[in-house]
C-alpha cells in the first residue's frame, strides 16, 4: 500500500475497499445499533471483514464514539428489520439490519438564510460528522480517537490505516440544505467562501490530528463535488481551495491524503489532482460515473496515485463470480502499469453484495496482479 501510494510498483496490486454500514451489518451480524455507536464493535467489525476479505487496508469512517451513547437512550425496540431507538430528547432513530440509520429530530429547526449567519456561530471545533441525508455522528471529544488506538494496536504494524475526514463543502450543505446552500454560491460567493474557510479551518484540524496519531493515509469524503452537482468553474473556485489547504497540512506532516468523489469526474481530474493530494478515488466508470481508468492512468497518473474504477452496482452486487474475476483482471492490467493503483470499488462496497464476489479480488490480484 504505501509504495502503490507513492507511486512506486509494489510485489503486487494492493486491494481495499470501502464498505457500506449495511454491508458491514449483514455480514457479521451485529446489531445495527452497537455497530453506529460502540467503538469497540465497529474496530471488530473493520478488522473482522478485513481479515475475510484480506484487504491491504483498512479505511475508518467514524470516529470519536462516545462511551455514555446508553444513557441517552429512552427506549429500544427490536423489530423484524430494523430497531427503533427514542432518546430522552425526543427524538428517534430508526437502525435498519441492512442500511444506515434514519433518524427524526424531535423539533426540526428550518435551514437559515446566508444572510442571517453569523461567521462567529460557526465553531472553531467541528464536532459532528455529516454522513448523509440530514444523519450525524456526533463526536465526542473525550473519546475523539480512541477507535484509532483499537484498531492500530490490533493491526497498525500489519495493514494500513486510513481515516476520513469530510469536505467543508458538506458542511456547508449541511449548514443550508442543497437548495439553499448552491443558490448562495451565486447570490452570496464572497459570504459563501468566508463560511467555507471557516469549515476548512476545522476540517483541516481534524485532518492533522488524525495525521499525528500515525494513520497511513487521509481520505477526505467528497461526494458533492462531481460533475452532477457542481460545474467545473465551481469547483475551482468553492472547493478546490477549501481542500487544497486540508491537503497541504496532511502532505506537510508526510501523511498521505486522498480525495473521494463519487460520480461524473472526468472534466476535473487534473483539477482534483492540482489540489496536491497523494490521490484520487473513485474514478465510477459509466454508467454510474464517466471515467475511462486507462485515460486517467494516461491524464494523472504520473501526479497521483489511483485507487478504484471497479462498478460497484453492475459488476460486484450483480455479476457472478465470473464476472466480477473478468472485471477485476481488466482494471488490474490497465491500473498496474507504472504503479500507484490500489484495486477498489469505484465506491462503497453495496449491501447485499455477495461475499464471494468480494473475496475474489485478492485472489485475481494475486494471480495477476504480480509486479515483477
């Protein structure tokens, strides 16, 4: 892994891949809510599936899991699917066996108007992660990393640790709804780029400290930044500066960082590669994204590393066994060349995908996925 991320030619092609919580649930049959808040079933979860998989990696998602997530509880109820949680607050939490919880605040507080934001509201330390679709993982800050610790001292010395930070562009998402945040970027870009540093500035924070405690690589998760959500010009002038300076930061403590947009990328590779980062994921081929793996070899394959390109949907959920070795010898013979390609799924291992469909890829990386 760290000569694929250094653009050099390892023994042969690395694997590791991102999974889905869902994934992550229907495989080693915990429950869905020890696995969203109890640190030490989510480092077991990782580090049981890494072992099943025998990635060359293991990518942490979440972190800062607080140790008193029992004693907000008001109730559980267990269901057939799902388990549905109320706090003392209120609110509640719907945890299916197969997908990412659904939570319903107990007071929803609308979205504010650029205008109405005060940069001094926005803190200084983030501390939530904005996951999707209005879900958070609040961090604790007593525990910000223990889940790091637990699964370098099980695994450190023997595959590498990535962690994840999420792009301040999300955060301001978040702060704004998708609607009202994107017409601020028209209506307000000067009030809409102070709020962004100052998301960068806590992002960037989370970043380095996580540098600090010895990961191998940063991912920073940007999953709004593609073609179907941003134009390019956009995108040099709201995000591209936002995550140049997290990448900076990581590069100047000689951590690796990487940058993960899903989608349609294909008009803003050398962009994304412009940033500094160390590399770029997921790189969907069509028909979920539009990127040919042997153009971006050819267009940024001498600046970063690559990881990804396998289709998640088409090939891993709903190919054979067949299928997916054809696939993955493909992408192996084009990535290999030169070095600095980690085989991946373009993005999240999909729940209900097979495991055998999985465990494959090791093995057609073993066979050719030899450097000699």
């Amino acid at each position: 892994m760290a000569r694929a991320m250094n653009l050099e030619e390892p023994d042969r092609v690395p694997v590791m891949c991102q999974m889905s919580i869902g994934h992550m649930l229907l495989q080693t049959g915990f429950r869905p809510l020890e696995l969203w808040f109890s640190k030490e079933v989510f480092a077991e979860a990782l580090l049981k599936l890494r072992e099943l998989y025998q990635f060359d990696g293991i990518l942490i998602s979440l972190h800062g899991h607080s140790s008193q997530w029992l004693e907000q509880i008001l109730k559980i109820e267990n269901k057939k699917s799902q388990e549905i949680i109320t706090w003392k607050d209120g609110s509640r939490t719907i945890f299916p066996l197969d997908d990412l919880p659904r939570h319903y605040p107990a007071n929803i507080v609308p979205s504010p108007l650029i205008e109405n934001v005060d940069l001094d509201s926005i803190p200084e330390n983030i501390d939530f992660i904005p996951v999707s679709q209005g879900l958070d993982f609040h961090i604790n800050s007593h525990h910000l990393y223990d889940v790091f610790y637990l699964i370098k001292e099980k695994a450190g010395d023997l595959f590498s640790v990535h962690s994840e930070v999420t792009s301040p562009f999300d955060y301001f998402l978040h702060l704004f709804g998708v609607k009202n945040a994107m017409m601020s970027l028209i209506e307000a870009p000067v009030k809409s780029m102070e709020i962004l540093q100052r998301f960068t500035q806590g992002v960037k924070k989370i970043a380095v400290d996580q540098a600090e405690i010895g990961v191998d690589a940063v991912k920073i998760s940007s999953p709004y930044a593609g073609a179907g959500f941003i134009s390019p010009e956009f995108y040099r002038r709201f995000i591209l500066p936002c995550e140049s300076q997290i990448v900076n930061a990581v590069r100047d403590l000689g951590t690796h960082i990487y940058i993960h947009t899903c989608g349609a990328i294909n008009d803003r590779l050398e962009m994304m590669a412009e940033s500094g980062a160390s590399g770029i994921e997921c790189l969907d081929p069509p028909p979920i994204g539009n990127v040919s793996l042997e153009k971006a070899k050819e267009r940024i394959g001498h600046k970063v590393f690559i990881k990804g390109n396998i289709n998640p949907i088409n090939v891993l959920l709903q190919g054979s066994v067949e299928d997916v070795k054809r696939d993955t010898a493909h992408r192996i013979e084009i990535g290999k060349t030169g070095g600095g390609y980690i085989l991946s799924t373009a993005c999240s291992i999909a729940p209900y995908t097979k495991r055998e469909n999985v465990q494959i890829l090791t093995d057609v990386a073993e066979d050719v996925g030899q450097y000699k």
